[in-house]
C-alpha cells in the first residue's frame, strides 16, 4: 500500500514533487527513495508502476486526475486489453494498491460471483517454507476474527510462489489517502482511533497482534467508520532479524515500534500494536509520522536514538492531555506504553467526554522533544502541571 | 527466436576481434537491433552466431554496474573490483552455462548473480579472474567512475544482494529512458521529452499537462495526443528491455513487479 508524508503540505507538495531531506529523496507519491543518480532524476519506482500500465488505447485523462480521485475509484486499466488476467478463482480487475508486501487488486471471485479485494504478496528470495507456514497460521488465525472493525478475510492460499488472501472490499479507501486530501479535525480523529484502539483489543483478546499499525492499513468505509486490515501480515516477513533485514523487508518504519525496527522479535506484544495506533494518533493530529528521516535508514536512526517532538509544537490547537496520550503510547519501553489497547481507547474515550484522563504527561526537553519521565501525580485536564512531591509515585496504568 | 538479420550482418565485422567492445555510445545506437532477443536465447545460440555473442556482449556491458557494486560491497578494493568485474565477465562470456539459465528461471538478473556469488567464493577462480581481467575493456568502467556515481554505493546500508537488485532495476530503468530519449532527440523532440518525461510517473506536484502546453506552445489535445504515444512508446520500451533479461515473455510481468517491489523496500 503507498503511504504519503505528505499531509497538510499541499502547496508545497504542488511546488515540488519531492520531499527534499538533507541527503537522499523521497517520491512523495510512493514513499520510495530517489537515489541521487535516478534516471532522468525521476522516481524509478512510479517508473517502473507506470509500465503496469498496458500501452492503452485510452489515457486521456488529465495526468492530475489520479490524484484528485476518491480512494476507492482507482483508475481502469483498459480491460479489452485483458490486463490481468485471472489468478486461480479470482478474475483480477484493476490494481486498487501496491507496497512494498505485494499488490491489492479488485477482483471477481468466480465460483462466488463476488467482488473481492485480493492481495498477493510476492515473496521473493527470502521467503522459506517456516516463513509459509507461520503466515499461513496467523492468516487463518486472523480470519477467525469477527469483528466490526476488522476487514473480513474470505480465503488464504498459495499460487505461483505467492501467497494471497481474499477479504471484504471496502469501498471508502485507506485512511493516509483521506488525510492526504484533508486533514481530518481533531475531535473527529479521537473518535476514530478509539474505535480502531477497541478493534485492536479485540484482536489482542482473541490472541492475535496486527504487528504493521498504519494509516494504510486504516480502511474507511463509505460512512467514515475505520476497518483494520493486514492483520499478522507482518509476521510473514518478519526473521530473527537485524535492523538491516528488517529495513529490507518491512519499508518505511515510521509508525513501528523499536523494538519491531532492531528486529527484537521476543519483545514484540500487545504494547507493539499500541506503539502503532499511537503513531497513527500522532499523524493525525500533527501531519506528520513520530519519525521520518529522508532514507529507511535514517528514521530507524530517528527512531530508536531520538524522542517524537511534542505534538503540541507540531499543531498547536492540541491540548495538553492528548500530547500526553500521544506520547504515552510512543514510549520506547514497552512497559511505559498503555497496558493495552482497551485502556488507551478508554483515556481517548475520556477525553472526548472532557473527562480527567490516566496517562502521566512526559517533560519536553531540548527542541521541544520529549524526555522520559518516570511518573506524575494524576492531573485535571484543565490545570498545569504540577511536579510530584518528593516521595511519590504516580500509579501505572 | 532468432537474432535479427541486419544485426547479424553488422556484428560479423566485429567478430574479427569479439573482445573488442565498441564504445558505449556506439553500443546504445546500436541496441535496437536486439529488440526481440531474450536472453536466455541469445546464450544458448551464441556459439553457433556471432550476432548473438555481440547481443550477449552488449547485455553483459550495459548490466554491468549491479555486478560491480556487489563486488565492491564484498570490501574489495576499488581497483581490484575493477579487474575482477572485467575478468568475471570475460569469463561468464567464454563459459557458456546453460544448465544455470534453467536453475535460475531464465532471469539474466539472477543468473549473474548466481555466477558471480559462485566465482567470487572460489579463491583460485578468483586469482585467475583477477588475473585474467587485468587490462580488459570490456566493460566501460571508467565512464561511469568518471561521473563518481558507483562508489556512492557502498555507503548505503543495504545488503549485497539488495544493493544488486536496487542497481540493476536503476539500470534497466536508464537504458529504458535512454533509449526513448534518443528517438525523441534523433527526430528534433529533445524539448518535448524533457518536458513529456515529468508526467511519466504520475508524481505529486509534476507540472500540469496545461502547464507543459503553455510552455510548448500546444493546445492541451495536442499535448493530450503527444504524451499519450509517448507514454505507449515508453512502455513499449520498458517491456522490451526487460524482456532482454528474461527467457520467456510471461515473465514479464512478473518481473516488472519484482523491481517495483526492489525498489520500495
């Protein structure tokens, strides 16, 4: 699926078609890096997807009318042309979303008679058949999930050294798409990552971490209701792994926790998926990931050696209790974060009933990034902070 | 699937010396005449055809950039890289593996690297590649250090093997443009691929098509019409470059999604 950074920058993504870090590019339409010596100083990767694009007989629509197009209405391929073609039962209609784990295509399953979204992930060289058989067991087991807020999975398969699975196609688009045409007012996004806050603890009851918690993997259906999809899809690329492997395999880190980025898989629970939905909050209240270096590389950099900036400093319409959220849930220690993701929707919850919130409000240090802080005395939402008399210590959550 | 006619007649003077590579400007005006060779094919038919050897040749000369870099990524030094990236391909030439082409699907990309993975673990291989390669020019590599762009490599954090990959699908995509901006400029339109090329990805903030219209001074269904043959000749070009790296042409496909995927991981 292609994430964006670019959120509430429209004009200047109009300027420039790239986003310009201190050393190498990023394409702001796919998220892949333009290497200094790209052909024709083009993102070779849209490049590369615009050969997907069979020589039509059609075209002619504007080159900018991609992007002004809803979501769920991605462009036709021309289909006298038979693009695609059919994989197994599934006749593949048009390509609805590509990342770096594969391609989402609407598809007609043919025994069914039923418009699907199916994704296929190509797995490459570094695939094994331990790799097959653990995405085959979390796949089925995410399946089993029946929940309002999760994206149905119909089939799990294997074909032509590829795995799939077909799953609900939910019309609304993802939500990085949304937010990349407008940002989405405050209020109306703590509702919405409550919801997906309770979906994932659902998740967590029935045994299954989603292990990739992204705006990508966000779908809006046609009334703005959030459905999480891609569950334990991660784990298929997952390996005892360095940093390095999981740069090649996973792509743009920005919304993972640190201890998925160093490859620690031993340490990757519930807290995790809290790390994501938080560093989802986070986008969507400042516009921008916890952290984004020009390369892979440099926001695992960022990631694991710096603190998120306050949100505050970012959007200064957010008031203190949802930085203190916000930044609750990005803890690099696991235990720091909420205990679940029941009580993280649950302090959302309470801030949208002007209630008091739990978590305990972190100092910001040097340019307004966040120092940890053991523990704070409970705090109204409405009054400063106070610092904790000698002695004390603030509850856990 | 044969080798074309006028290449095989123009590659009969160049078999008097097949070591001899012409310069890399000749060898892109030269590249449309391999236009329908798969590779596999041009391997498996090379020792009975000259022309099929120059096609393999000119393969081998513009791929050679990703087999480099992997090398260098082995912290061998810049000057032996050199030697042995020549040795290797003169020895990959001279091999003639078939057996390798099926246990590698066909994939040109994979078979060199298969084989130089294979070389470069074979110390006495090496010695004698090293050897070998000291002095020949079959590959251009002074043209491309020249512009300092391969050292740049080494830097980046990625594997061997992805580094590889990530060069290799680079390449494809420059000798792609290269070419269609060679047809452009040979027919007086290097303005008009300058600025029909932006729309090509589809980026973010790429000028509009009223924009480049006004600039060129066209009406938009003119543009409209130029880019739409510039975008079919484009991908026109993309496919048949990447069937010259593939056996068959269903892999096509298959192929372009994997340097797509190489590229945004």
């Amino acid at each position: 699926m292609m994430e964006s950074r670019a959120v509430h920058d429209g004009e200047r993504a109009r300027d420039s078609p790239i986003m310009s870090s201190s050393a190498p590019r990023v394409c702001r339409k796919c998220g892949a890096e333009i290497f200094a010596d790209a052909p024709e100083g083009l993102c070779t990767a849209c490049l590369f997807e615009t050969g997907l694009d069979l020589p039509a007989d059609e075209t002619d629509e504007p080159p900018n009318a991609g992007r002004a197009r809803p979501p769920g209405a991605p462009k036709m391929k021309s289909g006298s042309t038979g693009t695609f073609g059919d994989f197994g039962d599934y006749e593949l209609l048009e390509v609805i979303g590509r990342g770096g784990q594969g391609v989402v295509y609407r598809a007609r399953q043919k025994s069914l008679n039923r418009t699907v979204a199916l994704k296929v992930i190509g797995l490459g060289h570094w695939a094994t058949e331990a790799h097959l058989k653990r995405f085959r067991r979390e796949a089925e087991a995410a399946a089993s999930l029946d929940h309002s807020g999760i994206v149905p999975i119909y089939e799990v398969g294997e074909r032509d050294g590829s795995c799939y699975f077909s799953m609900k196609l939910v019309e609304g688009g993802q939500l990085d798409e949304v937010i990349k045409r407008e940002p989405m007012p405050i209020r109306r996004a703590i509702e919405l990552i409550a919801k997906v806050a309770r979906t994932v603890h659902y998740a967590h009851e029935h045994g299954i971490l989603h292990r990739d918690i992204k705006p990508g993997n966000i779908l809006l259906d046609g009334k703005g209701e959030p459905h999480l999809t891609d569950f334990g899809l991660a784990r298929l690329v997952e390996t005892e792994s360095t940093v390095t492997r999981t740069m090649e395999v996973l792509g743009t880190p920005s919304y993972m926790a640190p201890e998925q980025a160093v490859g620690n898989n031993a340490r990757i629970s519930s807290a995790t998926d809290v790390y994501g939905v938080g560093a989802v909050l986070y986008q969507l209240l400042t516009g921008q990931p916890p952290f984004a270096g020009g390369t892979t590389y440099e926001t695992i950099k960022l990631l694991l050696d710096t603190e998120p900036r306050q949100p505050r400093l970012l959007n200064p319409k957010l008031d203190r209790d949802l930085s203190t959220i916000c930044l609750k849930c990005l803890e690099k220690d696991p235990q720091r974060r909420y205990s679940s993701a029941l009580a993280l929707a649950e302090d959302l919850e309470r801030w949208l009933k002007h209630e008091p919130i739990q978590a305990r409000r972190t100092r910001a240090g040097k340019n307004g990034c966040v120092a940890i802080q053991p523990a704070r005395y409970w705090q109204h939402p409405w009054s400063r902070w106070q610092p904790p008399p000698a002695g004390s210590f603030g509850r856990a959550n | 699937m044969s080798v074309n006619e006028d290449h095989a007649s123009e590659s009969r003077t160049a078999s008097s010396s097949p070591r001899r590579i012409r310069p890399e400007a000749d060898a892109q005006k030269a590249s449309i005449a391999f236009t329908t060779t798969h590779w596999s094919v041009v391997l498996e038919a090379q020792g009975q055809s000259p022309a099929a050897q120059e096609a393999l040749e000119k393969l081998c000369r513009t791929y050679w950039r990703p087999v480099y870099g992997f090398i260098r990524r082995q912290d061998i030094r810049t000057h032996e890289a050199e030697d042995l990236t020549q040795g290797f391909f003169s020895l990959l030439l001279e091999r003639r593996d078939f057996d390798a082409v099926r246990r590698e699907k066909g994939r040109l990309r994979s078979y060199l690297l298969m084989s130089l993975k294979h070389f470069l673990t074979s110390e006495q291989r090496r010695a004698m590649t090293l050897k070998r390669g000291k002095g020949q020019q079959l590959i251009p590599l002074e043209e491309l250090m020249a512009n300092n762009r391969v050292d740049v490599e080494p830097a980046d954090p990625l594997s061997a093997d992805r580094l590889y990959e990530r060069r290799w699908a680079l390449t494809l995509m420059e000798q792609v443009l290269r070419r269609l901006k060679d047809e452009y400029c040979t027919g007086g339109n290097t303005v008009l691929f300058d600025s029909l090329k932006q729309l090509l990805p589809d980026e973010l903030g790429a000028p509009s098509r009223a924009d480049i219209a006004l600039q060129l001074g066209m009406t938009d269904n003119a543009l409209r019409q130029a880019f739409h043959r510039f975008r079919q000749r484009y991908q026109l070009l993309l496919r048949e470059e990447i069937g010259h790296t593939v056996a068959v042409a269903s892999d096509v496909e298959d192929e372009l999604r994997h340097l797509i995927s190489v590229l945004r991981t």
